[in-house]
C-alpha cells in the first residue's frame, strides 16, 4: 500500500482536481473559486496578531491570501516541489512555507492560535494521529477550521481519497478532538451544469461490483479525463467567483464540503 507521502507526491504533476496549481492548463476556475472560498471564511476568527498554520498548503495561494491578514502564518506541505514552487511564487515577510508531514509537523505545542487544514483528511491514511498534531500545536482555546469533500455527495471511488466522511461521522471525529464542533456544509449558489454535476453525483469509476478489478492508473486517468471535460463546462461560467459559495448550516446533507469549525 502506497504511503500518505507516496499518495500526495502521485498527484503533484497532473492537474485530476486533487491539488490546485494557478496557471494550470487544466485548471477550472469554479474548482479553485471553490477552495478560496473556504480561505475566504476564516477570515472571521483571523485578528492582525494571529500566528496561522496551514496545514496541507498545496501551491500556498491560500496561505498568500490569509498572510495579508494576520502576523505570522505557516503553510506546510508533504510535497518538496509543490513547496518549491509555493516560495517561488509568493514572497511575504510574515509568509513561511516548509516541508513536512501533518502527522508528524515539526513545530512545539501550543504555538499557532488557528490552524486551517482543507481538503486534506480524506487523503491521509492515519486521520487520528493527524487531528492529534493539528491539536497538539494549537494554543488553548484556539480555533482549527477543516474541509473535506461530503462523501454523500462526492463520486464514489476516488482513488486518491483514502478516507472520506458523512457529515454525522465527521462531527463525531472532530469532538473526540476538541471541546467545541460546529458543522457547516459549503453549497454553490448558482447552477453547476451537467458536467460539473457528473463529476459531483455519479460514479465517474464504472459499476460498483467491478471497481475493484480496474487499476488504479485507470481510474486516475478517467478522474483526469472528466475533470478536463468538466473543465470546459466551468470556462463557459467566467464570472463565478469565491463569493457563490455559501458556507453556512443551510443544506449540510446535499452540500459539496464539509467545513468543521473546532476549539481546543
């Protein structure tokens, strides 16, 4: 079985919807207006005096946008090229991105006052040593807020998902973490269109009882094939921005995202 390094370094090279990379030539912009969206919310628990980790960085657009916000913040990634290109392309005095694991972060306890992590869980093997990290270098009180897809609503059969949760199944995870959970779900609040809903509803795999007999190259080079597919849907959609994603308690069963707001 490949390791949690082995899964996020797989997917560094290709654009599968999996890691976001600016200036993509896959790169669909309702998907990316996605993932901002989340970084855009947190804004709220962000005060000029707060030390921020993100943890799961990617390419650290998220991280740049959150620095203009906050004194110190610190995006970490398992992937040596994606954390290359991240300080290459954004160069901040309070922006620092490093190289580590997210079960194993390289930080003393209770330093960083909000820790945000999106679009990660689902694709680390060990999830429980991980929440403990996330908690470990939170200070008392401090907030974590998470996003992972909605399993109810996210294509079955992913290959680079190891773990995906029901937003009830979430809720309890995070609580045997953290003193306070409050559970919200991320809704578009425009119409996806066909292809995007293809890459949301259906099993983009094949028939359930046969998904286990295709290799996992195959499957990841259909995930691709309907991304790019989808991607040409999403170009016709130019004026979609982070705002048309409400992220509320509104709709949380049909929602794209699961986002846990969590105090220690």
């Amino acid at each position: 079985m490949a390791s949690d390094a082995e899964t996020c370094v797989s997917i560094l090279t290709t654009f599968t919807g999996e890691r976001i990379i600016p200036d993509d030539l896959y790169l669909d912009d309702v998907l990316f207006q996605r993932h901002l969206a989340a970084y855009k919310f947190i804004a709220k628990y962000i005060k000029a005096e707060t030390k921020i980790l993100d943890a799961g960085c990617g390419e650290g657009y998220g991280s740049d946008f959150l620095s203009t916000k906050c004194r110190k913040i610190v995006g970490v990634d398992i992937a040596i090229e994606t954390i290359e290109n991240a300080r290459r392309r954004y160069r901040q005095d309070n922006l620092e991105f490093l190289v580590t694991n997210s079960t194993n972060l390289c930080f003393p306890d209770n330093i960083f006052d909000v820790v945000c992590s999106f679009q990660v869980i689902e694709h680390i093997e060990d999830y429980q040593r991980y929440l403990g990290e996330l908690k470990r270098v939170l200070v008392p009180h401090g907030f974590i807020i998470l996003s992972t897809p909605n399993k109810i609503t996210s294509p079955p059969g992913n290959p680079y998902h190891i773990k995906e949760f029901y937003p009830d199944e979430l809720t309890r995870t995070m609580q045997e973490y953290f003193s306070k959970c409050e559970l919200l779900g991320l809704n578009p609040t425009f119409n996806l269109g066909e292809a995007i809903v293809m890459t949301i509803k259906l099993d983009i795999i094949g028939i359930a009882s046969l998904k286990r007999l295709i290799p996992k190259s195959i499957k990841r080079a259909i995930l691709k094939g309907v991304s790019i597919i989808a991607n040409k849907e999403y170009k016709l959609r130019q004026d979609v921005c982070a705002e048309n994603f409400k992220i509320s308690k509104d709709d949380i069963i049909s929602s794209l995202d699961l986002i846990a707001v969590c105090q220690k």
